[in-house]
C-alpha cells in the first residue's frame, strides 16, 4: 500500500499556489475616466475601453463633417458613459474579488 494514498489531494504531490489580488479604487478610475475619457477606462476594463475607443474614433470623425460643432455634444457624453461604465465594472469586480469567485484557479 502507497503511503501517500491516505492524504488529501494537496499533499499527494500538488503545489498549491495563492495569487492575491487587491481591489480596485472607484475614485482612480472615475477619476481617469474624466480626464482621459475612453483611455481611462482601460483600468475598470480593457474591453469596454476599446470600444468606446471606437466609439470616440467614430465620433471624432463625425466632428470633422460637421466642423467641430458635434465633439461639444459627443465628447461629455462619451466621457460619462465611460465613467458610469467605469462604476458598474469596478464594483463588479470588487464584489467578485470579495466572493472569491475571481481566486480560483483550476
């Protein structure tokens, strides 16, 4: 009979490794989402980040058609979809990091 047959399945062999992870700060990126609009989304999320990337890239584009006169309107209201898209995604992320459903590692 093998020794280690009796012992649980972390002592049979396997390394069991801890990654911490620290929560992310609301005021940063709220704060990086009103001065660098899109771009600073990147810290809540690098998917929502690039689309509004996108997004703004289309907008811009727009603001050349039009002389610069829609960018007044476009650039807000990118600027505060980004910062409430920034909200949702850290909170959601935090909460995670919270129930440990972002620590498992299989």
């Amino acid at each position: 009979m093998n020794e280690n047959q009796n012992l649980p399945p972390n002592v049979q062999g396997e390394q069991k490794y801890i990654i911490a992870r620290s929560p992310k700060s609301m005021g940063i990126g709220l704060m990086l989402t009103l001065l660098f609009g899109p771009i600073g989304l990147l810290y809540a999320t690098i998917s929502g980040g690039i689309i509004m990337i996108a997004v703004d890239c289309v907008f811009a584009l727009i603001g050349l058609f039009t002389f610069g006169f829609s960018l007044f309107i476009t650039i807000p209201t990118v600027n505060l979809i980004c910062m409430a898209w920034a909200y949702v995604k850290i909170n959601k992320y935090n909460a995670e990091l919270l129930s440990g459903k972002l620590n498992t590692y299989d």
